[in-house]
C-alpha cells in the first residue's frame, strides 16, 4: 500500500490547517466560557470556509460539494478535529452523505440547500431505548393516504437547536425487523413536532444535543429517502463513514493537538533543575503518545483506501472506531498527567479537550459494540479480516 500523499493533498492539509489555527482556535475560549457560539461569528466562519472552496467538501463536485475521495476527507477531517464540534459543523458544514440518494424533488429540496449552507441538518436516530443498538427504535412512520405520519421521540440529537430538518429513522413495518426500518427528511417547522431540552453534556460545549417529540407529524410522500424498508442499511452504510471521519479520523487530529502542547509544556516546565521532558517517565509519555497516534492514523487511511476502492470497509471502521476513539482517551489523560496542576486547570486547553475527548469511546456506537462486530466478523472469516489485497 503506497502511504505517501500527492503535493495535492499536502497543500489541501497545509490550507484547512491554517484555516482551522487562523479562524477556529481562537474563538474556543469564548465559546467555552458563553457556552455558544454567536450568530454572527457563525456566520462568518461559514462565509469564510465557502469563499476558500472548503464547505461540503465530502460531497460530490456535481452536487456544489467540494469532491473529496474517502482518503481526502479522512486528511481534513484530522485537521477539523484539532477544534471544537461547533466551530467544524459552521464551519466546514455537516452535510451526511446518506443524502446523496436524495430524489431530484429531494435534491432540490434538502441536498442543495445544504451543500450551499442554505439549510442545516441533523440525524435523528438515537432513541432512549436504542442507541448503539440502531435497529430497536420504535419511532413509528404510519401510512396517511400517499403520505406519512411520523410519531415517537429521539434523543441527544447534536446540533439539533440549529438545524432547520432532521433525517429521522422509524419503523414502517414493525413486523420485518430491522427491515421495516425507513429514513425520513423531516423539517423542523411541521406541526407535531417539538424540539425538547437541550441536553447538558461533560463536554462538546456549544454544540447542542436535544431530544425530539413526533407527534402525528404529517410528511408527504417526498420525504421518505429512499426505498421503504432500507432505512438501516442506509444508516450502517451512512454511519460507518461518518464514524471514519467525525470520530475517528477527527480523534487523531484531537490527539496530534495534545501532543504537540504536551511537548512544548515539557520543554518549557523546568523541575530539579531541568525541563521535565528530560526525565524518562515524561519522555514514555510523548513516545507512547506519537506512536499510538500514528498507528490510529494508519488505521483510518486503510479503511478510507478501502471505500475509495469500492471494497467493504466495516470491519476495518470498527477497528479504527476502538482504537482511534481510545488512543485519544489515552493520551488526552497523558497530557493533564505532563501538565500536572495545570493541565487540571481551566486556564489551559487541556482541562476541556480531556473533557471532549471522553465521548469519543460512546458516540457512533461503543468500544463494546465494536469489538463485538469484529469478533462476530473473525467467527465468520476467520484471520482474512485485515490486510486483505
């Protein structure tokens, strides 16, 4: 496998990395401290990411998207995880690729609108009784003439509070399992549907994570997405690339951001004398740290070769989802230990990216859950899991 990155893609890293330290970073303390993000900053950091081409840029050329490959996401995406969710999504846009089997009523509807930062939208699957479990929802879509009536509720939906429609899962046919599951494209202002609380978290600050309420919310014929009954293969297809890119490959880049400030805090802290990266309990840290970073990194540029290839990569994803997602939870610990007091010090960085980092192992299904995949995947294939031509 050839792991060496074309100029193009080193000068694509170069440009968002810049972005993401020119325009990002410096906003993270005062979303930290007001606990959002202004109206007009996010509107600026949109119109910034538009005017340089780097809004959408995982959806196709065609589509007003910025084209990206697999490969090529999973790069900016490392780039986008050095800061905080709220900034990435107004940023760089949260446009899920499950929306490219949109219709042309649907494209013009929902996928446009939002490749150009017109609309914003968020995916309702999560329910109080089913979260790393997808297929045991019981959200329930009823046939109304050539419609819908969408009822139930769903939790923890982020960025809910600013999205305009939802991409909601529900069951169709209760009697055909995870069969009977339908994507729906449901838009927030429809009668019978309330948005609920905001759900306060450990960390993600300024992002919001809402519950839903369906009530007998009419949807015409148009907004289911796709055929009825493929709403969970879309979801596993969907989510296995959206936990490639916003867990694990935006985990490498969260990682990268504490070791560099793990390096320089050592080579600046002096003790006994000496800056305490001279000391060999302080160098394993950063060593163990870089290694695991790169092997994390290796991890999701396979499985990301994978689906530019056009093979199945969901055993490679659950992989790079347990590894990635506690590697960071790893070294996010190792850089409050080398900042000793501070490091548990709201002053610096550190104290709220060990807190962000904390969901990575939960969200977009847990290290158990993924583990349990690639256990039932070796009971079927045996030792060909990895590595394969």
């Amino acid at each position: 496998m050839d792991l060496n990155l074309t100029s193009e893609q080193v000068m694509l890293v170069d440009t968002v990395r810049k972005f993401v330290e020119r325009e990002l970073l410096p906003l993270e303390e005062g979303v930290e401290e007001k606990g959002y993000l202004e109206p007009e900053l996010a509107r600026a950091l949109f119109e910034k990411s538009r005017d340089n081409g780097m809004y959408a840029m995982n959806i196709p050329e065609e589509f007003g998207g910025g084209g990206l490959s697999a490969l090529d996401t999973m790069l900016v995406e490392e780039q986008f995880g050095h800061a905080k969710d709220i900034l990435i999504r107004r940023a760089f846009g949260n446009v899920y690729e499950v929306l490219l089997g949109a219709n042309a009523v649907q494209r013009d509807r929902w996928l446009l609108p939002a490749v150009q930062g017109e609309r914003t939208c968020s995916i309702a699957i999560t329910e109080p009784g089913a979260g790393s479990d997808a297929a045991a929802i019981r959200s329930r879509a009823m046939r109304r003439g050539d419609g819908w009536a969408l009822s139930g509720s769903k939790h923890f939906i982020s960025d809910g509070e600013f999205s305009d429609f939802f991409i909601v899962s529900a069951v169709t046919n209760p009697d055909a399992g995870s069969r009977g599951i339908s994507l729906f494209l449901v838009d927030k202002n429809l009668p019978g549907l309330v948005v609920g609380r905001n759900q306060k978290m450990m960390g993600l600050t300024g992002t919001s994570h809402v519950e839903l309420h369906f009530d007998e919310v009419p949807l015409d014929a148009d907004c289911l997405l796709g055929a009825e009954g493929s709403g969970f293969g879309q979801v596993l297809k969907t989510l296995g690339r959206v936990r490639l890119a916003q867990v694990c490959a935006r985990a490498v880049g969260k990682a990268t951001r504490l070791l560099n400030m793990m390096v320089s805090y050592a080579s600046d802290r002096e003790q006994f004398g000496q800056a305490i990266g001279g000391f060999q309990m302080i160098q394993q840290m950063l060593a163990d740290s870089a290694i695991e970073i790169n092997a994390a990194r290796w991890l999701v540029w396979d499985a990301a070769r994978d689906i530019d290839n056009g093979k199945d990569p969901r055993d490679k994803i659950s992989m790079a989802k347990v590894y990635a997602s506690e590697m960071l939870g790893r070294v996010a610990d190792r850089a409050v230990q080398v900042h000793g007091g501070m490091g548990y010090c709201a002053d610096l960085p550190v104290e709220r990216l060990y807190r962000d980092a904390r969901i990575f192992r939960i969200f977009d299904g847990t290290s158990e859950i993924h583990r349990s995949v690639i256990a039932r995947s070796l009971g079927k294939h045996g030792e060909v899991l990895y590595g394969t031509a």
